[in-house]
C-alpha cells in the first residue's frame, strides 16, 4: 500500500493552499481533486475580492494559478474522490473511486461545502449568467440592479440585507407564510425598504436571453386560489443552505448538526492527531476563498509540526 506523509483531500483554496505550504516543507504533499477540481470557485465567473488581482480575476483562472502554484513545489495532484475513510489509528487509511487504498501520516480534510439548489433546470442554464449561491461573492456586480433571493432562514435574511446595501431592490421568496430567522434577523428585513419579502412563493423557472432577466414564480401553490407570474430581475441568489462534504469522515471527526467538521479552537485540529479540516467543510459562517486559503495555511502548518515532532 502507497504511503504518504501528507495527504491532502479537495483541491479549492483550502487544499491548494495547503499544498504550497506543504510543498515548501518538504512534506512531498499529494492532492486528491475531488468531486470538483478547483472547487466552487471553478463556477465563478469574476472574482474580485482575493487580494493580489486588483483588475479581478475569473475564478477557473485563480484556481488554475493556485495548482500550478502546488505543482510548482513537489505536490503530485491526483483525479480521484475520497470515498472511504479509517481515521481509527496511524497510519489512516483512505480510499478512493479508482478502487486505490492509501496510508497517510497526516490527512488534511478540504473536502468544501456543496451549495443546496432548488434543482430546476434553469439553475444550470444560467449559472454563472446571474445565478449564485453567494452574495458576499457576486453581490457587487448587481449594484442598483433588482435581484431575487430564495430562502427563510438567517442565512437568506443576511444575504438580503447585504445585497439591500448595493442593489436598489431585493425580493425575498420564501415558500412558508413566515420567515424561520431570528427575531432579530426578521426585523431587519421586515424593516428594509429595498427588501419585499414574498411569503408563500416558490420559484418555478427563470428567464432571459443571455443570462437572467426575470423569475417565474407561484404563490400559495397547490392551493385553490394558486397565481402565476413573472419577476423582472438580474440576479437570483440561493440561501437555502449548504451541505459539507464530510460524511466519509463523520464516523470518526466530530460534526456539528449540519455536517459541518468542528475544529479545536481557532486550530485546523480535530481532535484525531495528525488530522486537520481547512475551508469551508469546517467554515459554516464565512466561506470565503480567503479564509479557506488561511485555514489550508494553517493546516499545512499544523501536519508539519505533527511530523517533526514526532519524527515522521
């Protein structure tokens, strides 16, 4: 059975740049890609908030930067997802979709979280052309534009509030007849006046010639007094949730309800020596590429000492 020192799991922000970190220790770190090879970034159009792109940069770009970089100090990327894992004693064991079992000295989890969709057809058609699951990240495009957010949780009613701050009009569907947020959350919306919450409205499709232009939405659906129409928007952005890639390594990390991997402190530690979590499988509340590169830093760190300290 292969045996490597560090092994890196995921290959967005947090794991690439775990990579370098190990890369430059000497570590000879090997990358699984996973189910998305550079990550949620990959079906980003613009960036522009990661420093160091003052002109912005695409988001398949960055994370093409970001390999190349891994490559560039001794990281072998390997395409193949994590689909078993024994955390129970050192050397760990995880296999993968190609039917290959390797051991690893220290394991960094950078599996990410896979946004929830609404699962209509459109939601592909347009991704990238005005739908996103991120208004910290594509918020600014919409500036003084009318966008459409899809939830009723805290999640929905912050994304609506800061895309409140930039566009001139936000729509919040929400499918119940009240909103499941925190008092405090719901107050902030309710008292908005860019913000109109539509309760008891599902979204049905979206239109537009290339990109978004408008929702088709039902109110009240499946009730007798059940209407059809049509949003006129630019942007239509899910807060419905998002689900951590963990399930593999629940048995033996701690979770929280979510799936989210709980870590030591402000540590990329789980508690099971030698493994780490970086990016957004342990982040439930930034998600930014920022932070999981700076957590994927911090990891790479944290294996190295691992190492040294006990002469691995």
């Amino acid at each position: 059975m292969e045996h490597i020192r560090c092994l890196i799991i995921g290959s967005g922000p947090a794991g690439y740049t775990a990579a370098i970190y190990a890369g430059r220790a000497n570590l000879s770190p090997v990358v699984y890609e996973g189910i998305q090879p550079g990550g949620q970034l990959t079906i980003t159009t613009e960036v522009e908030n990661f420093p160091g792109y003052p002109e912005g940069i695409a988001g398949p770009e960055l994370m093409d930067d970001l390999r190349k970089q891994a490559e560039r100090f001794g990281t072998e990327i390997r395409n193949a997802i994590a689909t078993k894992a024994d955390l129970s004693k050192r050397p760990y064991k995880i296999t993968f979709d190609d039917d290959t079992t390797v051991e690893a000295e220290t394991v960094i989890i950078a599996t990410g979280a896979t946004a929830k969709y609404l699962g209509l057809e459109d939601e592909k058609k347009y991704a990238g052309m005005g739908v996103s699951a991120c208004a910290t990240c594509d918020g600014f495009f919409y500036r003084k534009k009318t966008v459409v957010v899809v939830g009723g949780g805290d999640t929905a009613c912050e994304e609506a509030i800061y895309l409140a701050g930039l566009a001139s009009k936000v729509y919040l569907l929400v499918r119940k007849p009240y909103l499941r947020a925190s008092k405090i959350m719901q107050e902030r919306v309710l008292e908005n006046p860019k913000i109109e919450v539509l309760f008891e409205h599902n979204a049905e499709g979206l239109f537009g010639e290339n990109g978004v232009e408008g929702v088709h939405v039902v109110k009240r659906k499946g009730e007798t007094d059940e209407e059809h129409y049509d949003i006129t928007a630019d942007g239509f952005f899910l807060a419905i949730g998002h689900k951590p890639n963990s399930e593999i390594f629940s048995p033996w990390v701690k979770t929280d309800e979510t799936g989210y991997i709980i870590t030591e402190g402000d540590s990329p530690r789980t508690g099971i020596p030698g493994v780490f979590a970086a990016g957004d499988v342990a982040d439930p509340h930034y998600r930014q590429a920022i932070t999981a590169a700076a957590s994927g830093c911090k990891a790479a760190i944290e294996a190295e000492r691992y190492l040294v300290e006990n002469k691995l």
